[in-house]
C-alpha cells in the first residue's frame, strides 16, 4: 500500500507591517531655563546628561532638535509629559512630534 499524504503549503511571506516612526522635536524658546531643559530631557527620554545638554543646545542654535524616534502613540506621549512638566513648573517649553520619513 503506497499512500501519498498530501500537506498543505503555508504562506509564510505575509509580515506584519512595522509601525510608522515619529519624531519627537525640542523647539526653541527664550524662557525656559536651559537646565530645566537638560532636566526634562533626563527624565521623560533617559538621556545622559552630555547628551541632554547637546540636545537642548542643538535647538538653541538652530530652533529646534530631533530628540528621539519612536512609535506615533509614545512618541505623543512622551512629547506630551514633557511639556506638562514644563507647564507644572511655569515654562513654555514645546515639543511637537511628526512623522519620520
């Protein structure tokens, strides 16, 4: 007796698509005390401190800084508890986020 056992093929060529990154951007403004900045920068996106300070600098410079890359709905949240710390302490830091191309 000669069976022949037939398996069904899988596809395993369909991928879960990668979400779409946004960036979180630091603009600059002439009210916000730079340390605070470099404090806000620590805490919500763990930067070091060095590189927290280039950061901020980089906005201070140029109007605005590229601090972090992340998925759309943490990237809004992140930017979103920085700027209510900065409101709780009476600044008018901004940050926006956008989408990375």
């Amino acid at each position: 007796m000669n069976e022949d056992i037939v398996t069904p093929k899988t596809d395993a060529s369909s991928k879960t698509a990668r979400p779409r990154m946004y960036k979180v951007l630091l603009h600059n403004d002439d009210y916000t005390p730079r340390e605070f900045v470099v404090a806000v920068l620590y805490s919500v996106f763990g930067m070091h401190e060095s590189k927290a300070y280039s950061v901020m600098m980089t906005a201070h410079q140029q109007g605005t800084a590229l601090v972090a890359v992340y998925a759309k709905d943490i990237a809004e949240t992140k930017a979103q508890e920085a700027c209510d710390m900065a409101r709780q302490e009476g600044h008018p830091l901004m940050l926006s986020t956008e989408p990375d191309t």
